[in-house]
C-alpha cells in the first residue's frame, strides 16, 4: 500500500491551445482502488488514456512501476482497460474474447483455456464461454470485458466508466462486485467516472479533476467531511452554501459574519487547512441539519455549540428511506434539508408552508475559502 | 411509419416508383434477352424464340468461349484484388482524419465520376502510349543517366494492348467503388476495438488482421462485389486499352449483338456471364452462413 505503481508528474496534454490536463501530479499506491472523479470534461479520461498509452504527454512524466512510459506502446505497457463501450470483440464468443490477449502474446493454448476459465469462473460468466457478445446482457459484456482484461494479469486494471452504461439497480450490484473484485484479486484499479456515488462507494482514494487540474486528492470520508474548496463540496454530495465574511480569530475559534446567520463562530480545525480572511463561504450538508416546528423545545444535548436559523418549508421531496426538503429562510435563501424516514410517521411530523427551525452543529459547518 | 402494415397506402406510395422502374426498365428487358437466348435467327432483322439450346450447346462447347471467361474471370479477379489492397488504407485514411481535409480527401475519390469514363480511358492511353507521359519520363530519365550512349537510343515500352494495360484500367476506373464502401464500414467502426486490440498486447500488424479485416468484412465484401461484377462484364476498357491483343467476354457479348448481328449468341453469353456470377454469390452466401454456424 506504500509504494506507488503509477507516478504522474506534472503531466499536461494540450489540445491545440486548450489544455485537457493541465499540470497533474499525483501517485496511485499498489493495491488501491483509485478514482478519478470529476465532470465531464475535467480531463480524467484524457489522464487514463494517457496512462493506457493511446496519447502521450505534451509534457511530464507517467512512471508505472517506476519505468518511464514515454516511448512504450498501448501493447507493450503492463495497464489493461475495460472500455467505456466494453468494446467487446463480436466476432469472437466469450471464450475467445477472454482469451485473446493471451493469445495474441503467444502463451501456449492450454495455458489460454485454463487462465480465461479461471477468468470467467471469478466474473461468473463459466456458463457462457461459447456464447457471442450479441447474445449478452450489457452487464454480461462489461464481465467480459473485466474478464478479458484481468486474465492478462495486469498490474494496474484501468476502467473508464464502467457502470455509466447499466441501469440503476444493476449499477449498485456492479459497484460491490468490483470492489469485492478488486480486494479479491489484489490488483491496483484505477477507475475513471463522473458519479460520485459510484467513486465513494468503491474507491480507497479520489482524485477530483476539475478543468484539467486536480483540485483534492483524498480518501471518500475525508473528501466528503472535509473538501477543500466550494467545488469539491459542491460536486460530492449535496451541500448549502453560505457566504460569509471573516471578522476575527480568537483562539480555535472564527469569527464569520453572514447575511442569513448573523454572527457566527466555527470551531477551526486549523492545522493544514490554511488562513481564512475576507470573504468565505460557510457550508453544511442538508443531513446534518435538524429540523423542527417552529415552537417545538429544541432540547440540544449541552456543552456543544449549535448553529440555529428559521425558515419556511417551501418544497418536499419524497424518496422513501429519506426526504429532501427546500427550506427558505428570512432572506430568502433556499436551504436544502434531508430527513430519514426512520418511523412510519416521520413523513407526517413537518408538511410544505411549516415554519421551522433549523439548527446544526457549530463543529460540522466548513469554512471554504474559494 | 412504424408498420407498413397498417397504411398500405402510404407504402405503396413509396414503393410503387421503384418497383414501377425496376419491373419496366430492368426486369422486362432482361426477361426478353433471356428468352432470346433460347431463339434463332430466322432473317437478318428477324429473331424467333423457339427453345433450342444451340446457343449454350455452342458457347459451351467451343474453348474459345470458355477460355474467353476463364480469363475474363482472372482478369476480373486480379484486378479486384488490387483494388482492394490499394483502397483499403485509403478508405482507412479516410476515416481516421478529421474536418476538412476529411471532406477533400473524399472529394477527390469521388471526383473521377463527375468526369466521363471514355475521357478518363483516353487520358489513360495518353498516359501510356508509346510517345505517352511514362515513356517520356523514361527516355529522360534514361538520356539524363547517359545510358543512350551505352545501350543504344532508348526503346519506348509498349505499355498499351496488353493484359497488363486492362488490369491497371480496371483498377483504376473501379477504384472508387472499392474505397467507398470500405470507407463506410470502417468509419461505422467502433475504434475502441482497434484500441482494445492494442491494450491487451496485440501489434497493429495483429489488430489489423484480427480485428480491422474481420469487422469490416461487410465493407469488403460489398467492395469487392461492386467492384468484380461490373469488371467482369466491361467492354470499353479492354477494347481501348486491350485492343485486339486483351479482349474480355464483354468484347465478345458486345460483337455478338451488334458486328455479328447474333442476338440470340449475345444472350446465351450474357446469361452464361450473369449464371456464374450467381453461382459466386451463392457460394458466397452458403459459406457465410455455414462459418457463422461454427463459431456459436
């Protein structure tokens, strides 16, 4: 987990005067599962492809393994993908499309029909090896397309949106499955996606690109609690944003004065996460948000400074386990709220035009600077 | 129209032009010529069918005719053939470049056609001739080098009325109805296959024949029937080019109906032409479908 299989450094590729990645460093450790998240057109699948070999670097490095890639081929490099499209081979039955990186590196044909067997048993396509792709779910296919590229053995597994093109349901199993897989057979997967879900739920570590440059580098809990900038709150998850000033610092404690709030104070972690002036931007995630009538006794647990508003629920949205509210406060700022359903009643407690009070945790409000 | 089923006039509006063309222009006519295959010639102008099979018996019979096929069919092949194997990296150009040049570099396949194929045979001949564009290029080159000096005044090279002069003016009057349809093909390919290819450790020599050929065969194939039938049926070109030295079963066929004045001959050849055709295609489809049978 300590040493690094890939080693970008400084990369930057340029499309004529655009840059599709501008200046990205950043290792990915041996056995991680590694996502490079972000919108598209961040960069993320021009990285990949840079790392697969099918561009190169206007300028930087990409070391894997600690060999220099610059001059080595798609089909020299120990990296195998799984396409975006699968592009599962449909000439050729599972069987061969399994087996035809081993085939065409000349590895002797029983060794082919043993490994892709072994291949195929570990995605659960055994009973398949004779069918065509057109005769294949698309779940089946990508399978054969994870099949096909770990049969190679490769050190790193590179996949480009691999779950974009499956339905809701199946997308969630497919997220497990690869994670199994991935702790399983003990190979560094570098997953490319623009879902956050999908890079929470699986990755170890997430890269978020934005505008060809990395913007955080950080496990799913800390990328999720603690990001770094307005953007990186903003793309992972929900959050409101609240703009704000800085009027002081006293001890652990900053002085931030807002519009909807008034003055507030925020416990400030402090250490790496830099100085705060002028103007910054308060946010909360909307689970973190207790919500009650306006009236109710409010009850919170003492020795813990809360953070309190008012407002009016203004809209509702009913997902089942849980429910999205749209809250507006006094100044009208729309704040987003999320309630789980735990008891059969909770729908009932609150209904749109309540008023109500919102309040949340001093400790769990974040101070970003841009 | 999600069911022609269920607006049978709207399909008949659309099908009727067609059908009305091919019925008149294409299935009657051809109805005729095979009928008078089966005819004899009573007079001069006069042609009755009365099914004897003289015809075949005799284009069957005779070697020259058979030969005549025989060697139209190679011709045809070779030429085919080149065609393939100069058009494909073409048509695969084609496909991989982007904006404009993409659309001048089709415009220049396509431009042959806008000009007439008797014109484009005689610049050939220019080309070619014995005082043509090549021999003056080698009698330069050959005078530059001194070599009159050594070997005597230079020989043109007699390029034209050979079989060698037909082949290259098939290749290159049929050239763009090979590119066009590889080009579709290869542009409809997924080139995440040719990428998927490389990442799992084939050379693009590899990827070539193991992914490339296989997935455009369509395109190959369609190519290569374009292309072989209308060659194998040619007549200007060989008798432009070929002169009396390289004549193709087209040459005969087009004598029959209008030197010797033997339309029932002409017809019996045609449809010895068009069975043998048949039977390639067939053959070609039987082969397609016992391989696809196979491989699942």
């Amino acid at each position: 987990m300590s040493t690094p299989i890939i080693s970008i450094r400084e990369v930057t590729k340029s499309f004529g005067r655009l840059k599709a990645v501008d200046n990205v460093s950043l290792d990915v450790m041996t056995n991680e599962f590694f996502a490079l998240l972000g919108p598209s057109g961040c960069g993320k699948t021009t990285l990949l492809r840079m790392i697969a070999g099918f561009s190169n670097p206007t300028s930087g490095q990409i070391l894997i393994d600690g060999q220099d890639m610059v001059s080595i081929t798609p089909d020299k490099r120990p990296v195998n993908m799984v396409f975006q499209s699968y592009a599962v081979f449909p000439h050729m039955n599972v069987m061969r499309n399994v087996g035809y990186g081993l085939e065409v590196t000349g590895v002797a044909k029983p060794d082919i029909k043993k490994r892709a067997e072994q291949a195929l048993e570990r995605v659960g396509l055994s009973d398949f090896t004779s069918r065509m792709p057109d005769q294949l779910s698309g779940g089946q296919r990508q399978r054969v397309a994870l099949a096909r590229a770990l049969v190679k053995e490769p050190k790193v597994l590179l996949l480009d949106e691999p779950l974009s093109a499956l339905d809701a349901k199946l997308r969630e199993q497919m997220q497990m499955e690869l994670a199994g897989l991935q702790a399983d057979v003990g190979v560094t997967f570098v997953i490319v996606t623009h879902d956050q879900d999908e890079a929470l739920s699986m990755a170890d570590r997430i890269a978020v690109m934005r505008d060809g440059s990395v913007d955080q580098i950080a496990s799913p809990g800390e990328l999720y609690e603690y990001p770094k900038n307005r953007f990186v709150a903003d793309f992972i998850g929900k959050v409101n944003l609240i703009e704000g000033e800085v009027t002081g610092q006293k001890g652990d404690k900053i002085s931030i004065t807002t519009e909807m709030l008034g003055k507030v104070a925020i416990p400030f972690g402090g250490d790496d996460r830099g100085e705060f002036n002028g103007n910054v931007c308060l946010a909360i995630r909307p689970e973190k948000i207790n919500i009650s009538k306006s009236g109710v006794s409010k009850n919170h647990p003492a020795g813990k400074d809360y953070i309190e508003s008012e407002g009016k629920i203004v809209d509702w949205a009913y997902y089942g386990d849980c429910s999205h509210m749209i809250v507006a406060s006094k100044n009208n700022q729309r704040f987003g709220v999320v309630i789980q359903n735990s008891r059969r009643d909770s729908v009932d407690a609150l209904d749109i035009g309540d008023d109500v009070n919102l309040s949340w945790l001093a400790q769990d409000t974040l101070v970003l600077n841009d | 129209m999600e069911n022609w089923n269920e607006n049978k006039s709207t399909f008949w509006i659309f099908a009727l032009p067609g059908t009305f063309w091919l019925v008149v222009f294409f299935m009657i006519p051809l109805a005729i010529i095979w009928a008078l295959s089966f005819g004899e010639q009573v007079s001069l102008t006069k042609t009755e069918v009365t099914g004897t099979l003289e015809h075949y018996i005799r284009a069957l019979g005779d070697p020259v005719y058979l030969k005549i096929i025989w060697k139209s069919i190679w011709m045809s092949a070779l030429a085919t053939f080149f065609c393939l194997l100069i058009a494909y990296p073409i048509a695969f150009l084609i496909s991989f470049v982007r904006g404009r040049l993409k659309m001048i570099l089709l415009a220049a396949v396509i431009l042959p056609f806008w000009i007439n194929l008797l014109i484009r045979t005689y610049a050939l001949i220019a080309v070619f001739r014995s005082r043509g564009f090549v021999n003056f290029g080698l009698e330069w080159v050959y005078k530059t080098l001194a070599m009159d000096r050594l070997f005597g005044p230079f020989q043109p090279l007699e390029l034209l009325y050979n079989n060698g002069a037909v082949i290259l003016g098939l290749i290159y009057v049929f050239m763009p109805f090979m590119v066009l349809p590889l080009y579709a093909s290869i542009e409809r390919l997924d080139k995440s296959y040719l990428e998927a290819s490389l990442d799992l450790g084939a050379s693009q020599f590899k990827t070539f024949w193991r992914v490339s050929v296989p997935l455009t065969m369509p395109g190959i194939v369609s190519g290569i029937i374009l292309v072989f039938i209308p060659m194998l049926g040619s007549f200007l070109i060989p008798d432009l080019l070929g002169g009396t030295n390289a004549q193709m079963i087209g040459n005969v066929i087009e004598r029959q109906f209008k030197a010797a004045n033997n339309y029932p001959f002409g017809a019996a050849l045609s449809f010895l032409l068009m069975y043998a055709t048949f039977a390639a295609l067939a053959l070609r489809a039987w082969h397609a479908s016992r391989s696809k049978g196979n491989d699942v």
